[in-house]
C-alpha cells in the first residue's frame, strides 16, 4: 500500500519507517526542513533502539520517503496518517492546532478519494471536526472517509509495540475502512482476534482512557505505599501479594516517584478537560491529577 504519514516526531516516524519495513510505501511529510534534511542523512530527532538502521535501509530501499511537499506525498497515496502533535494549553486544555492545520493543508493539495486516518491523541469527536474542515475547504469532487486508530507506543521498546502489538483499535464509520486497515496492519498481526473494531467516538476516548487508567494505578500504588510505611508493612511484598492476582497483573504497580513523561500527564489532564466540557463531577480525576508526586528533576 502507499501511505504518507504528516508528523515526524515520535509516532509519525516510528509508525512510518514498521509501515516501510512490511514493505508498504510510505512518504513521511513534516514542514521542518532542517528534520527533513537531517533525516534523509539518516540523522534522528530521537533515539529508539532499531529505528535508525531501519530508517536507513528502507530509505535506500525506496519505500520511506521524507518530503516536506505534501502534495508530492498526496499525490502518490490515498492513506493519510495525522501523527502531529497535540501539547496542552496552560489550562490543561487539548491545543489542536496543529491537527487542523493540517486538515487545511490536505483540502488544498488533495487530489483523490482519501482515506484521514487520526493517529494523533486527540478529545472525542475531534475526527468528525477534521474531516468537517477539509471537506468545507475542498473546492473539488472528492470523497473522504474518516477513522480513529490510537497509538500505544512505549518508549525503548516502540519498534516492537508497533510491530507485535496487544491490539490494533480501529474506529471508523462503514466495513470498507475497517477492511483496508484491517489488510495494512495484516503484516503486524497474526491473530484477528487483536483487531479491536468499534465506533470512531469510541476509539478516540479508549486512548484517553488506557493512559489514565495506567496512571491511575501507578497513583493508587503511591498511595498504598505511604500507608505501608505508616503501619509497618513492607509495599514490595504488598506488591507481590496483588500482583499474583491475573485480575491485577504486575505491571505499573511498582511504588515510585509518580507518573511522568509526555503523554500520562497530559492525557489525564485532556480527560478532565472532556468530562469538564460535558458537565462532570471530577473530584476522582482531580484528585489524581494532584497526587502525580514526580520529583524536581523529573
């Protein structure tokens, strides 16, 4: 299949370079000219063990392609990833305006029927308002259809979690959608049964959802291991006595310094902000977003 993905930081160019590797043709587009340039000498703007020896043979394969011109990219696919960035207001608040920047972009430039895939994190029914942008800006005949398929990448081990993923969720409005994405990942996954189908709404809030309830459990961990030290028992064993639950798992329940990194702060916080908008009482999720104890040099 022939792809291109907008966005090269983190998600767009690892999810780009496993689509390259499983021998699909993917332009990789990004409005930075200096990244561009620096990775078609295969320099890297992050470090992820495997990605810059991918990178680097599938560009002199042909099948990864970076460009800053998306209508070169437009022209020559009719899958179109959105993997740009979504950072947060001061308030806390989702700043999208970069996804739809880009849906702007694509009106101008798009030449064929398209199929706007939403990789980015982004608060629900942010699709339906991007594929509501480029149609309201398109001034030619072309048909768009719209879908939802989240991202949950680990830092260290993303070549790995992109390529042998637990699930590949995919929203979107009819079976023909579901069917082409359901093929491009086929490489990826050998039971169906990982395939998650289910509403664009829907697929959109289950991203916002997994990274709450994994910082959730690492909040609640926290919690239980000031208890511990108060009454004299011991959390790593408290540990070892939930974990062996299978209900409960091992994992994400170690005591520590808090959640951090890029995205758990800021997607509880998105969370909030959608129950905020929709009239929700969130002593629990403010709550949490106040026990994130992440030390000063974190």
């Amino acid at each position: 299949m022939k792809l291109t993905i907008i966005g090269t930081g983190y998600v767009g160019l690892v999810t780009g370079t496993c689509f390259a590797e499983m021998g699909n043709k993917v332009y990789c587009v990004d409005n930075d000219l200096e990244k561009i340039a620096n990775l078609k000498n295969n320099i890297l703007p992050i470090y992820e063990p495997n990605l810059a020896s991918l990178v680097k043979s599938n560009q002199k394969k042909g099948d990864l392609i970076f460009t800053s011109d998306l209508k070169e990219a437009l022209d020559n696919s009719n899958i179109i990833f959105i993997a740009v960035g979504t950072p947060e207001h001061e308030d806390g608040s989702v700043n999208l305006d970069y996804v739809y920047d880009v849906a702007s972009e694509i009106a101008d430039v798009i030449s064929q029927d398209s199929l706007i895939v939403i990789k980015s994190t982004v608060p629900v029914g942010t699709a339906f308002k991007v594929k509501k942008v480029i149609e309201s800006n398109l001034n030619k005949d072309i048909k768009i259809d719209i879908a939802s398929n989240p991202e949950f990448l680990k830092e260290g081990v993303a070549i790995a979690d992109c390529m042998h993923p637990d699930r590949v969720i995919i929203g979107a409005q009819n079976d023909e959608v579901f069917e082409t994405l359901k093929e491009l990942y086929s490489s990826f996954i050998v039971n169906s049964d990982r395939f998650v189908l289910m509403d664009v709404k829907s697929a959109e809030m289950s991203k916002y959802v997994a990274n709450a309830l994994l910082a959730t459990k690492i909040s609640f961990m926290n919690e239980i291991a000031n208890i511990c030290e108060k009454v004299g028992a011991n959390v790593k064993n408290v540990r070892l006595g939930i974990g062996s639950d299978k209900r409960i798992g091992y994992d994400f329940i170690y005591a520590g310094c808090g959640y951090g990194g890029s995205c758990f702060p800021k997607d509880v916080k998105g969370l909030i902000n959608t129950a905020l908008d929709n009239v929700m009482n969130l002593r629990f999720w403010l709550m949490l977003m106040m026990s994130m104890k992440i030390k000063s040099l974190f």
